[in-house]
C-alpha cells in the first residue's frame, strides 16, 4: 500500500478548536491565528468519515499532489489505498514526530471544499471548508502524545519544507529504515523509538534485538505490573453491557481468570481482560492469549475464551492473531457499548 507523509501542527488531539489545545509549530499561520486547518483531522464526521487537511498553499498558489507518485494516473483526480502518516512538530519544535495515521485513505490531487451542509457541527463552528483526504473513522488513529516516540531526521532523502512526503521514493538508507519501522509500528508490531540512524544504533553496547524489545516493555511496563486502572473500568462496564444484552446470564467463580459468563444456550465464557490503546493493543492481544492457554490446560476448559481489550481492534494481523487461534475479540465502542467478534464471524 503506497504511504504518504503529511505534516501538520502539533495538536493533543485534533479534536476541534480549544484552549487547551492549541496548534504549535505549524508554520506561520496558525502561530499567528491560534487555529488551523487540521484542528478537525481526527473528528468523525456524520457520514462516519474523517477529513484530513494537510497545508498545500505557498504564496499565492494552492500546489497539487502529484498522486501519480502513489499508483495512478495522471489524468485521475484522486487514488485511493493510501496510508496518509500524519506527523508534527513535538510540542511545536523539531523533531516532526508521527503523531497518527490514516489506513486506506482516498487522497485528492487538488483541494476539495465542503459543498452544501458542513461534515459535522464541530466542522461547522471551527469553520474548516476544505480537505485534502478523508477515510473511514474506524482507520483513523491518533496517538496521545506521550506514545509519539517515531522521530523523523532532517536532511537529504528525509521530508523537506513541504508539508508532504512521498516517503517510499527515498533512497537514504536511514529514511528507508524509518518508513519500514513506521509500516510496522501501524501494523502493531514492536517498534522501538525512532530517530537515529541505524549505523548510529550501532555499536552503543546494545545485543540485536533489544530496540525492537523496548515498546514491548513499555507496555508491560504500563499495563501488566500494575493493575492498570482501565482494567477494572472495562470490567464493570462489560458486565453491565452483557447483563443488559442477556438478561438470563450467570458469572461463575473464576479461578486466575478476570471473567466468566454463562448465558442460557450458550457455551461458557471465559475473559481476560487487557488495558490497551491503539498503539498496544497487539501486545494486549499477545499477552491474553499466553494467559487463556495457560488458564486452558491448567483447568481443562473446553468453554470460548474471549479477549476484552480496551481498544479498538483494525489490524487484520492483530484480528488474525486472535481468530486463528480460537481466541474471541472485544473492544468498546460509544455509548458504554462493545463489539464483539468470534472466529466464526458471529458478534
């Protein structure tokens, strides 16, 4: 799938114009003005679209993406299947950091506007009229800021003045290495923080493989020494959305296990649970399923087992890892409700 690189302010959340979330570092506008284009990138629209701005205006001429560069034609207006890989400024200074990430966007050669009724009220009052990409919300991801580890370097091969990045034309040896890392990073494998070179890695006493170890760390770090207060959130809110689901459920004794249900009809359940973002939930999904097995032969469970995450899961690799082996998925969704998928494609 071809990747775009697009820069922006940095934002916390990209969530609408705030006070508490103002652009930093984003080029002289929106360091003047306080607001920009992009302060609505991560805001689901009412057709449950997102629309992404990405800053094309220098002097007096609003440039065209060559989108020919990604896979199609010349003549085409827009090309779809593209990873637009949104980055900025860390807290408004270099480094640029990835900072989230669209999946199988459709990006336009030329800037699109709004015609006729605004995407979604937030769009409406921060008054954002145009875009240059939109995707699905469920393949748009932001990351908090405290999980923007991906640094990108400066110089030639990397990304330049303008605002995008056709990343997977360079031939520095050391961009190549960061796009490849950032692919997985998406995919949710183990990725260490990036930025420096891979001949600068080099010789700093490290064994092979310790870099790529470091993310797993971290989140066991976060989630699995402690119990992490999102766990004991996820419980209670899942009990309350099965109750109400099916009124004829018992919970019977758990022995090491975080959950068991039993409905009227149906097979027991057995669940772990796993705090997760989106930036861990593959690492939540590895670690469950060591438990569940463990919990399988050591109480000769013949019941389903589910893994609860706290979120969403989009990775084919990640719905694979669970679905391939026997293993359940559920995650929240809006209004105290949850998705759940099992691998014979039943919720």
């Amino acid at each position: 799938m071809p990747i775009l690189f697009c820069n922006v302010a940095w934002m916390k959340n990209y969530a609408g114009r705030s006070a508490d979330d103002p652009p930093l570092g984003g080029g002289s506008f929106p360091n003047k003005e306080g607001f920009c284009g992009e302060e609505c990138n991560f805001v689901e629209a009412d057709d449950g679209y997102v629309y992404g701005h990405f800053e094309t205006i220098k002097g007096k001429l609003d440039r065209q993406v060559r989108i020919e560069n990604l896979g199609s034609d010349k003549s085409d207006d827009f090309v779809d299947g593209v990873d637009i890989v949104w980055t900025a400024p860390a807290e408004g200074k270099d480094p640029r950091v990835v900072v989230g990430w669209y999946r199988g966007a459709r990006l336009y050669r030329h800037r699109q506007r709004f015609k006729g009724r605004n995407p979604s009220a937030q769009h409406y009052k921060d008054e954002i009229r145009s875009f240059r990409v939109r995707t699905l919300a469920e393949n748009a991801f932001v990351l908090p800021p405290e999980e923007r580890h991906l640094r990108l370097r400066r110089g030639k091969g990397w990304s330049g003045q303008a605002s995008w990045w056709y990343a997977d034309d360079t031939t520095d040896r050391s961009a190549r290495a960061f796009v490849k890392k950032v692919k997985a990073f998406m995919e949710g494998e183990p990725v260490a923080p990036v930025g420096a070179s891979l001949d600068t890695d080099r010789g700093r006493g490290r064994p092979a493989g310790a870099a790529a170890s470091e993310a797993y760390k971290r989140y066991v770090r976060e989630y699995e020494i402690n119990v992490h207060p999102q766990h004991d959130t996820l419980h209670k809110q899942f009990v309350a959305f099965i109750s109400k689901r099916y009124p004829r459920i018992d919970f019977p004794a758990c022995f090491r296990d975080d959950l068991r249900f039993a409905v009227e009809g149906m097979p027991e359940v057995m669940v772990e649970i796993k705090p997760a973002n989106a930036a861990t939930v593959r690492f939540a999904i590895r670690a469950a399923i060591g438990q569940l097995l463990d919990y399988r032969q050591h109480q000769r469970w013949t019941g389903r087992q589910i893994v609860l995450v706290g979120a969403k899961v989009t990775s084919k690799n990640d719905l694979s890892l669970a679905f391939d082996n026997g293993f359940g998925l559920a995650w929240p969704i809006e209004a105290g409700g949850f998705e759940i998928r099992w691998p014979d494609g039943t919720g």
